[in-house]
C-alpha cells in the first residue's frame, strides 16, 4: 500500500507540473488558389511509466517518447487529395504512415491508392491520438499489417447520408504468402450510425460531449496462403464486431461506452484465439484549471491474457492537448507467473 501511494504521489506531480505549463497551439493551411491548398500539422505523446518488473517488487521507470507524428494533406484538385503523416517513435527510425492518392469525387465514392489504414476496427481507425484510453488496445487489435495497422493497397470506401453508413473494401500486400502465388489480403468494414452521423474514412472513440452516437460496426480481413501449419499453407480470416455508444449529459458532461470481440483464425497456428475489451468513460461538464476531467476504465482479455486500465485524462483541448494518469494491471494467464502493474502519466498534442 505504501508503495502504491508513493507511485501515486509521483505521477500526481508529474501530473500538475505538466498541466501547469504554458501551450500553445497553430496550425498551417496554404492556399495556392480556388481548388489546391496545402495543409501542415504534427502530433506528440510522451510519457513516464513505472513498471513492475520480475518477482522482487521492484519497479523500472522510464519517460519514453511514444509518437512523433508529422501530417502533410494537399488538394491538388477538386477530386484528388494526397496524404502523407510520418511517424518517429524514439527508436531511430522515421517511418511512414501514410502516402496515399485519394479520388474522391462524392462522399459516397472514394478510391484511395497507397499506404493506409486498412477497414478493419474503430480501434485502429482511431489511431493512438483518438482513444479515449491512453495506451492503444494491443492485446486484443491484432490485425496484421506493415506498420501501425497500415498497408500497402487500394480501397474504396465512402458515406451515406452524411455518414449515418459508412463502408470501405480494399485489397492490400497482406502478410506475405509462404507460396510463390502471392494472394492479397482482402479486407472490408461497415459502419451504421444510428443517431448523429460520423462522416469521413477516420473515426474517434470519443467526440467529448459535440455528439451522441450510437455506431455499431463489423470488419473482416481474409489472406490465402498467409501462414505454415504443420508444413502446410493456410489461410488467415480476421473479423470483429465493435460499438461505441456516447450520450451528452446536459451541463453535467457526456459518457460513452464502447466495445469490441475479435476472432482470429489462423487454421491452428499462432494468433489463433478470440478476445474482447469493455471501456466506460465520463466526462466532467465543469472545468478545473483549464481542462475537464474524464475518468475512465478498460478491460482487455485475449484467450489466457488481460489487462485492465483505471485512470483519469485531463481534456485541455480534445484531442488536440491531453494529460493521462492511469494505473494498469497486466495478467498473462501463465501458471505460476505474478501479475504486473505499471503506472503511466501519459502527454498528447496535436496542431
């Protein structure tokens, strides 16, 4: 309990220097004429962690640089746009996120061409900046990928009335086949919304009170010849069912409830499994200081493994500036191995 308190201490600390210091925000948008612009942006999430480690109690503590993200969007065109975002995560290397071409001459038909996300769960059409829990849900989101849930392929994806429906299908590179064939990885996610709309290809787990949506969405990916069982070519299906269901609250502020079960199936081998995460989150209408309050909690279970999430986010501006203060507990589900905690204090800005 003493040491519990003392980690609480510390992060509460980290907590109030970090909400006390001066920020800014900006954003950059030029205009060449009519129909072509340019438009520059970037996002940044640090943060420090004490994480239980081995059978002695002790604890090892980090600050790390979890993302920094530049944002490059252009209109060259009234039909095309181009988007490039890169990403640096403290490792050395700068990869990118997404270079796609996108033609889109109505909501409801667009073609995207390049890297990108690939349909799959809101989740991962969120991204780290949009959840409402700190830490993105990577027990249970495990499709593959090339990097960060993207791909390399081509999509057609688009709204209906104003984004009440949503749909996008696409064919991308997949996780390589072990047969000279070379199949795709096919992959496809609809969206109904049944109160207000979320228009656009992107989503969020949380609008902070500007909507009340009740989304139900299902995703499936499906790749030939993916994985060796048993020295033979198999195949992966992947699918989920996900919904997200946020209700202001008057003056008080707004809850949301959101939720997800994913399958799995690789014919026997690794990865094999379903699992599910459950998250509740309230958002305070009063301000303190110069943000709201919004505590929230997470649970994710995988076949044998869980974690589960409890903390509060300090919401300054949206998405766009946010302080994080949560404790995790992680169980692997091994026989005999004890369950670690880790306490995180956890920063976002985007402009």
């Amino acid at each position: 309990m003493k040491r519990t308190f003392t980690h609480c201490l510390a992060i509460f600390s980290v907590l109030i220097v970090l909400i006390s210091s001066s920020i800014a925000f900006g954003q950059a948008k030029i205009n060449m004429d009519d129909m072509r612009w340019v438009s520059i942006g970037g996002g940044l999430r640090t943060a420090f962690r004490s994480t239980e480690v081995g059978l002695t109690g002790d604890y090892a503590k980090d600050f790390t640089l979890e993302n920094i993200r530049l944002y490059v969007n252009a209109q060259l065109h009234k039909d095309f746009q181009v988007e490039f975002n890169t990403e640096y995560d403290g490792s050395g290397d700068i990869m990118v996120l997404d270079a796609v071409v996108k033609y889109s001459p109505r909501p409801y038909f667009n073609i995207w061409m390049g890297r990108h996300l690939v349909p799959s769960d809101r989740a991962n059409l969120d991204g780290p900046f949009f959840l409402n829990a700190y830490d993105y849900p990577g027990l249970v989101s495990r499709y593959p990928g090339i990097f960060a849930g993207r791909d390399n392929g081509v999509s057609v994806n688009g709204d209906i009335k104003g984004g009440k429906f949503k749909y996008a299908f696409g064919m991308y590179e997949g996780v390589g086949s072990v047969t000279t064939s070379d199949p795709l990885l096919y992959a496809g996610r609809a969206v109904v919304n049944f109160l207000d709309p979320e228009p656009g290809y992107y989503n969020s787990s949380t609008y902070y009170g500007e909507k009340n949506i009740l989304a139900i969405g299902a995703a499936f990916q499906h790749q030939s010849d993916a994985v060796l069982v048993a020295g033979n070519p198999e195949s992966f299906t992947g699918y989920n069912f996900d919904l997200l269901f946020e209700k202001k609250a008057g003056d008080k502020g707004a809850f949301s409830l959101e939720g997800a079960w994913y399958n799995y199936d690789y014919e026997g081998g690794f990865g094999d499994g379903s699992g599910y995460f459950a998250e509740g989150a309230f958002l305070f209408g009063g301000e303190v200081g110069i943000g709201r309050l919004q505590p929230f909690v997470r649970y994710q279970d995988f076949q044998e493994s869980s974690i589960l999430d409890t903390g509060v986010n300090y919401i300054i501006r949206g998405h766009s500036a946010r302080v994080s203060a949560f404790w995790g507990l992680f169980d692997s589900g091994i026989p005999g191995q004890d369950k670690s905690n880790q306490f995180t204090v956890g920063t976002q800005f985007q402009f």
